[in-house]
C-alpha cells in the first residue's frame, strides 16, 4: 500500500494519485473526534476520543471534488469530523479491484483506533484543512 502525505488541497492529492505510475484506487475513512479543546502556546489541541464511521473506497476519476465527497459522506453519516486517506497501487497499469481494498481500509481503522503513527496518512477536516493526529 502506498501512504503518502500530500502537502495542499484535496485537488492536489486527486492530481497526484492520478499521475502515479501505476492507477491508484483511494482508501478513505471518515472518523469523529470527541473531545475538549484546550489553548496551549497559541494553539487549539483537543484530547479525546476518535471513532472510525465509514470506510470508502474510490478511484481519482469517480471523485469530482472535496464538495463532492463531502455531500456523498454526508448522505451516509453527517458526523465525521475528518477523513484519513490512502492510496493503493495497481499492477500492469490496472487499478486494484475495491475487493483489494478491504484488507488495508481495515488497516487504516485498527491503525486509528490502536493509536499507531498516523503520518503517512493525509487527514482532512471537513474544511480541507490538515489534521495532524497523536496518540497519547
């Protein structure tokens, strides 16, 4: 599975994934924070819990915006407080199958729910900001 962390806007990352040599499909998991938000050396950090809601899985060309997904999400669960994202590579210039996509969107969620390092993931907020996630 290729993580990388693509520095930007959502777009960017479409576009990246997209010039990959190999068809990549998209690994995305949509996850609520709880918590309480605390000012620390002028910054917001918030301690809690993160919950994993969904798992999707796409390719670049069937997602036409960070709106897009957005509005598909919320049709699902409007509660997501972020999304972490993946790609996975094809082989011989073919995407993966979404039944190849299984095994690491259940990855994705043990990694989030077991507090591993999150940095090779590209997390979102619902405003397309970066998240950055740590464990304690």
């Amino acid at each position: 599975m290729f993580k990388g962390q693509v520095s930007g806007e959502f777009t960017k990352l479409l576009e990246a994934a997209k010039q990959q040599e190999q068809p990549q499909r998209l690994l995305m998991l949509f996850a609520r924070a709880e918590g309480n938000k605390k000012k620390k050396d002028n910054a917001s950090h918030e301690t809690g819990t993160v919950t994993p809601l969904m798992c999707v899985d796409k390719l670049p060309e069937e997602i036409d915006s960070f709106e897009a997904l957005i509005k598909e999400a919320d049709a699902i669960v409007d509660d997501w407080s972020f999304v972490l994202i993946a790609g996975l590579g094809g082989n011989d210039g073919e995407a993966p199958p979404t039944e190849a996509a299984e095994p690491y969107l259940n990855q994705m969620a043990n990694d989030l729910m077991m507090g591993q390092d999150l940095s090779g993931y590209t997390i979102l907020d619902r405003q397309q900001h970066p998240v950055l996630l740590q464990a304690r």
